[in-house]
C-alpha cells in the first residue's frame, strides 16, 4: 500500500488509527498490552448483557460521485467498525472499488507497525489515569466500572483520551460491532492489489491528534463518556449506525453538531472539531487532488463517514474545487 507523504497542513471524526487499540488488545504482544487487553476484556463483559446484537435498517451508507472535466470519483463514507451482516455492500459500491483506477483510505490498513504505535501511545510508563483526574472523577470512573479492580489497574496505565477510546469501542462491542470488520478494512480487502490502495495519512498524524490534546480537552473526552448512562451511550451508538446505514452525510453531520452540544464542552467541541474534522478534510482533499492530478480515475475515496457532510466537509470542498455531486 502506498502513503502520501505529509502535507505542510496538520491532520484528523476519531481517527482510524485507534482501531489498532482494539487489534492489540486481542493480540498482545508486551506486557502494557496485556493490560489493554486486561481492560477490553473487562469492558465487553460489562457491556455485553445490557444490549444484544441489533439487527440493524437496510444498509445504504454515504456514497457519492464526485465529477469534473471527465474526471470521476467516488466517495464513501465509512465506519471504523462494523460486523459480518454489514457485507457485501451495495454491488454499486463494491463495483466502484473494483473498477477504481486506485482507492485512497485514510491510512495503510496493513501497516504492521500501526498496533505498536498506538499502543506505545496510549500507555504511560507508570500509572497515570488516577493522577490525571480528580478524586471525584476517579470514583466516578471506578463506580461506572463496578469498582472492578482488574480494569482499572489496566485503566490506571492509560492516559485519558485511550481510556475514553478503549470504554468507546468496548460501548461499540456490545452493539456487535469490531474494528476486524471495519468498514475501511472491507475497502481495502476490496481492493486487493497493494499498490492499488493509498493512504492520504499516516498513523502517526493521527496518534499525533491524540497525543497532542490538551489535559482538558482529554478529560473531556473520558468526561463525556462517564456523563451518560451505559444505555443513553448504546441509544446514541445505535442511532450513528443507523444514520450510517441510511447513507446521508449531512444527516450524520447535523446529528454529531446536535450530539456536541447536549453532551460536550463548547470550547472542547470546536476545538475537537477544527483539529479532527475540519483540518484534515483539507488535508484529505488537497493530498486526494495533487495525488489523482487531472486524470479520469475512476478513482474511490473512503474516508470516516462524519468527514463528508457538513459546511466544511469533504463533498462541500470537493464542490469548492469545481465538482459536482451526486448521491449514488
């Protein structure tokens, strides 16, 4: 698979490099990772009896075809997890990711070295969750867990943001949904050739958008998630999928806008927002364009779905650039 190189312009919807947090957890390969795995364990079991396997509306999902001066691409927007009755999808899809002249994902789906990254990321050497937030909020953590000491002593060697991220994904779990099944993943598997597959990103831009966050803006991130009770945040998961499953980006876009407000910090929200959404779809479209230059494609773009809708999305700065858009 072949990557971009990184543009001058900084990065990051939550990226789909954290889906190695859950790949790592299930395959340790150190001790840290023992604990994550620790952890993930622990979270599926809780989750696992409040919410059984959906069967979820007719799958349509975000795609698009963007067209300028016989150029064609197609655009999907995905989720970075997904399970076994989300394939095959539409044959319009996966006819357009056969026939596209090259497919650009958001990052290297093969990357070995991705599992390794994140983990080495999410983990500190010592224990640093508890000494990161209040005693309040430690106990709020440890109530919402059961006071299960197993998860969190492997909670203890995370910071705030990869707790927020391995409790979300295990939320994801109990929905049936995984990062193995991933949207991006199926894409790729698609696709077959490697050098038919680009990544616009680089895994470590987008542990670098983690990394990077501000000790409130983490909290903040584990802060929203100890707010909602166990099955608001299965309700709000569940509508995602759905709107997904729907396939209208704006939808999707208007339903985050609606969810940040109820749930998040404003100040939080928008600067999550400019750094994870705004900035990198300029970056995924300039990087796309000086990458598929004037030449008639096919060519097909799966990025996050929460990328594409919105004032500042993908298909709004495609249409900047002189596309039109369909919905396919």
């Amino acid at each position: 698979m072949r990557r971009v190189p990184p543009a001058a312009r900084g990065p990051a919807q939550i990226p789909a490099a954290p889906e190695a947090a859950v790949r790592s957890a299930r395959h340790p390969q150190s001790g840290q990772d023992v604990s994550m795995r620790r952890a993930f364990a622990f979270l599926l079991l809780l989750c696992s009896g409040l919410l059984q396997a959906q069967a979820f509306a007719e799958l349509r999902a975000p795609f698009y075809k963007a067209e300028r001066d016989g150029q064609l691409v197609y655009v999907l927007g995905t989720l970075h997890v997904g399970r076994a009755d989300f394939y095959p999808l539409r044959p319009a899809i996966e006819s357009a990711v056969t026939q596209s002249a090259r497919v650009y994902l958001e990052i290297d789906q093969d990357d070995a070295d991705v599992e390794q990254k994140m983990s080495q990321a999410m983990l500190c050497q010592r224990p640093c969750l508890k000494q990161a937030l209040s005693e309040s909020e430690w106990n709020a953590l440890a109530q919402r867990l059961g006071n299960q000491e197993a998860a969190l002593r492997a909670l203890e060697r995370m910071r705030p943001w990869a707790a927020a991220v391995v409790l979300t994904l295990g939320d994801f779990a109990a929905l049936g949904l995984n990062a193995q099944q991933g949207v991006d993943r199926r894409i790729s598997q698609l696709a077959g050739d490697a050098d038919k597959t680009v990544g616009l990103e680089s895994a470590e831009e987008q542990i670098r958008l983690f990394t990077d966050m501000t000790p409130a803006e983490q909290k903040e991130m584990l802060a929203q998630w100890l707010s909602m009770s166990t099955r608001e945040r299965m309700r709000l998961n569940q509508q995602l999928v759905e709107l997904w499953k729907g396939g209208d980006a704006d939808a999707m876009h208007a339903w985050y806008k609606e969810m940040e407000k109820r749930h998040g910090s404003p100040s939080v929200a928008e600067s999550f927002e400019r750094k994870f959404l705004a900035a990198r779809n300029r970056t995924l479209v300039e990087r796309l364009l000086a990458q598929t230059g004037g030449a008639s494609g096919p060519f097909f773009l799966a990025v996050g779905a929460l990328h594409l809708g919105g004032p500042e999305g993908v298909l709004a700065l495609l249409k900047q650039q002189g596309f039109q858009i369909q919905a396919e």
